[in-house]
C-alpha cells in the first residue's frame, strides 16, 4: 500500500493566509521526510478553504522536495477552462522532475459554482467535457475539437509539452456514478473520498467501478482504486488516542453544527466504529485498514496533512509512528503498484 497526506487548506483560526500556506508547505516538508509516498492539495474556491489555486502551492512544495509525488485533489474541470488548466499542470509537471499525479472530479460547494457560472444542471456535463478534452491535451501536439463550454480548436497547440506522456489521472468519487462511468471508461483509477459516510456507499461505487471497468472492456486486474480517511491520531494505547483526539474531534462536530453541515457520526466512538477515522493503537489502525482493505480493494490510501488541533509535537509524533509501526504492516500485507517515472507511462 502507498500512502498520500492531503489538506484542503482549511483555513479557521486566527493565522494569517500567509501563515497557513507556509504551513502548508512544511508539513509537505515534513510528509518526505518520513516517508509519504505523496502530498496532495485540494481545490476549492469558498471559504473556509485557502486552496484556490493548487499549481502555485504544488509548484512551491516541488521546489522544496525532491523525492515525494505531487497530487491535486481535486482539480475542478466542472470549473476550469481544460487548456489553462492543463498549460498550469504541464508546467508544474516540468518544474516537479514528473512527479505529478491529477485526481479531477467535478467539486462541492455552491458557491464556488456560482463564482464560475455552473449550475447543477450543467456541471457533470462540464466535467465530462472538460476531461476529455483535457485528456486529448496531454496525448496529442495538436488538438481539433468543439464543444458546448469553450470556444473550438483548431490544430491548436498547448504548451509546454508535458514531461510525463501521458500524466496519469485519477476520478475523484465521493457520491455519484457519473465519476466512476467516466472514470472506468478511460481505463482510469478511482479515488473514493471515503470520509463522510460508512464505508457501505464508497464500497457500491468502487464496485460499480469495477463492473463499468469491465463492461468497457478493461482487464479486471488493471483497475487501481486509492481511499481517504476522516482523520488520523496514533498513540501507544487506544486510550491514549482517544483522549487525546478527543477534543479534535468534539471541535470539527461543534463546527460542523455552526456552518448547518450533517454529523452523521455524533461522538469519536461512533466515528471510529462506523466511519473511516483512524484513531488508536498502531494494531487498531491496521487491523481497521485491512478490514476496509476488503471492501475497497484499494492499494492507495491518504491522511490528513494537517495537525486539525492537535499541537505541533503531536501531529509529527503521530505521523512518525505511523511510518514506523503502522505502513511497514500494511505494505507488506497490500502490495500495491509503482508510480510512474518521470516520462514513463501509467
């Protein structure tokens, strides 16, 4: 199994924007460091997120790693204009010595799609458009096409020329079939949000994945599937983690309620019984991973970047045991598949 730390730059508290972004990139810093296969960050274009423009934050952590994959998740095509987008991700791809991956999904939030003119009539359309397109991009030198969204192209070339021929791209899926149909159809991974629910409605999807993966025609063994997580807090004893989550956890519930959001888990013992939060010992974790595992059939997996209220020192001593205790077990027991190299393909 690989693993993926992931923020959505929450933004909640009294730092600055400058102090959270820089924080940002530190715990990019920090997730090489100890062993992360990859650092991921979300685009969202509302508050409370500070994650409108994920190039420029991945262009940072590129030139501050060396080793560590580089993710977007997700990039909003429902929103994007695909040339623009993809003129930001084929430079990014250079600067990063091919060590970016996409995760594109259509994106949440109303006032987002009110800042770009997308309707809920409208978006799944848009996203489908836009992939396709963008796909063509990153395949071909000159591109003729037409579509509802955007003006035509006529042999148009988009530059620069990708390292990576193709990128790879993963399907962000959280609640709809159209993600995962466009997803399978392409011969594309899939990665299940896996955070607000049980685990029952990701495992149908990723399911269905696999039924339309065949159906196109795809070899069953090639389908690649990633998984999130609510959240993450390791400690020696089970009693230890919760306690000390606790208080984390009480504060994203409380929050939740002031914005109007659903809690579907109301306590920590719900959420770590029903959903896919990690919080534990080191064996409670695996164990949790493995049985997930058989649902999802992932070989991917992502935790949260970001400390969430827990101090400094907790989040790295957390992140710390879960490379030495933790991801040892479960890549051994979940083999997974290799990323690409720079310049290879999917």
């Amino acid at each position: 199994m690989k693993f993926l730390a992931i923020t959505l730059i929450a933004h909640h508290d009294d730092r600055s924007p400058t102090e959270r972004l820089r924080e940002v990139v530190g715990h990019a810093v920090l997730a090489e460091e100890l062993g992360f296969d990859g650092f991921g960050v979300g685009e969202r274009h509302e508050r409370p997120f500070l994650s409108s423009s994920p190039p420029v934050v991945l262009s940072h952590i590129a030139a501050r790693t060396s080793r560590i994959r580089l993710f977007t998740a997700v990039t909003t095509l429902s929103l994007l204009d695909p040339v623009r987008a993809f003129e930001d991700y084929a430079t990014l791809d250079h600067l990063s010595g091919g060590r970016l991956e996409l995760i594109i999904g259509k994106g949440n939030g109303a006032a987002q799609a009110k800042l770009f003119g997308v309707t809920p009539e409208d978006q799944w359309e848009r996203n489908r458009e836009g992939y396709e397109l963008f796909r063509r991009l990153w395949r071909e030198d000159r591109v003729t096409w037409s579509g509802r969204f955007r003006p035509p192209l006529s042999e148009a070339e988009a530059l620069p020329r990708p390292l990576q021929r193709p990128i790879r791209v993963w399907h962000g899926s959280a609640t709809s079939r159209e993600s995962v149909d466009l997803a399978a159809r392409h011969g594309d991974p899939l990665f299940s949000a896996n955070v607000t629910h049980p685990v029952g409605p990701y495992a149908e999807l990723v399911e269905h994945y696999r039924e339309r993966w065949a159906h196109y025609g795809h070899d069953p063994a090639a389908a690649l599937v990633g998984a999130g997580s609510a959240g993450y807090y390791a400690a020696r004893t089970s009693q230890e983690a919760i306690a000390t989550y606790r208080p984390v956890f009480d504060a994203r519930v409380a929050l939740q309620r002031r914005l109007g959001l659903p809690v579907v888990f109301p306590t920590l013992e719900d959420a770590v019984r029903r959903g896919s939060i990690l919080v534990g010992s080191p064996q409670q974790i695996v164990d949790k991973v493995l049985r997930y595992h058989k649902r999802l059939g992932h070989e991917v997996m992502h935790l949260p970047a970001d400390a969430d209220g827990l101090t400094p020192g907790q989040h790295r001593d957390a992140l710390e045991l879960f490379q030495a205790e933790i991801a040892p077990v479960l890549r051994a027991e979940i083999p997974s598949r290799p990323f690409p190299g720079a310049g290879g393909t999917p």
